[in-house]
C-alpha cells in the first residue's frame, strides 16, 4: 500500500489505523482524534504531519480527501525546497570555478610577464642599466596592482 492510499481499520475500540499509522480516538472520554502521517519526498522519509481533531470520532473521508491534499502538497513543497537549495549550491561552486580560474589566468598571465620582461632587462643591464630600473619600476608597479586585484578578489569571495 502507498503512502497515499488510506485505509481504517479497527484494532480496538481506542485505536484506528490510518494507512499504517495509528491515530487515537476515544470520543467517549472527550479526547483527540489524531492522525500522523508520514512525508515521503522520492521515495524517502522526510517527516511526518500531524492532524488533530478535538471535534471528530474518526477522520471522515473528506477529511482524508482533505488530508492526502496537504500531504501532497507539502511534499511537493518539501521537494521544491530541497531542489532549490541543490541549485544554489551548484551556482555558488559553478561561481567559485570560475572565479579560481580567472584568477588563475591573470596570476599566470601577470607572472609570465613579468618573467620576460626581467629575462630582457638581464640581457641589458649592462648596457643600459637606467632603462633597466625603469622596468624594474613598472614591474615592481604591476606586481603591486596583481597583488591588490587578487586581494580584492578572495574579500570579495569571502563576503559570499
């Protein structure tokens, strides 16, 4: 039987089952009738709805047909809520791949440059040592303005 079809079936004069799942009713001492019915979401568990009813002998069949209704709907609820909360996690690791391998790019982009232009400035240092500080000044500059534009990056994937 499947958790949406509901069937009563007297054990006793104090207790009903409702699909499986107990429910007391004792009318005659003014107590509660109350049915517990489990959330099924793909085939799993995922909690249970409790119905009370301080008014009823028993649950009625629209209030069964009432009953499946809201564990129906609750259940798709709790799917859209699981399935929304998978998304955002594959959009914020989608994020971070892309962020890690733009920054990668530029660190690797900026590193190799820096590489040629200290392999040309060694070629003529000897030759013209003040075109070399001047390109060791625009390196030093660009190894800075790397380093703040990575910095800036891990701030900005730390507020996320």
């Amino acid at each position: 039987m499947s958790h949406n079809e509901f069937t009563v079936i007297s054990i006793d004069k104090k207790y009903d089952i409702l699909s499986g799942h107990a429910y007391k009713s004792e009318p005659e001492n003014n107590l509660i009738t109350m049915g517990i019915f489990p959330l099924i979401v793909r085939g799993k568990p995922k909690g249970f709805l409790a119905v009370v009813s301080s008014s009823m002998k028993y649950f009625s069949e629209s209030s069964i047909s009432a009953i499946k209704i809201l564990i129906a709907q609750t259940e798709v609820a709790l799917e859209c809520a699981e399935l929304n909360r998978q998304t955002q996690e594959m959009i914020i690791s989608n994020e971070r791949i892309l962020i890690g391998q733009a920054i990668h790019k530029d660190i690797i982009d900026s590193l190799f440059s820096v590489i040629l232009e200290l392999e040309e400035d060694k070629k003529k240092i000897s030759s013209d040592p003040d075109f070399v500080m001047k390109s060791f000044v625009d390196i030093e500059q660009r190894v800075k303005k790397s380093l703040e534009d990575l910095r800036g990056t891990i701030f900005k994937l730390r507020e996320n």
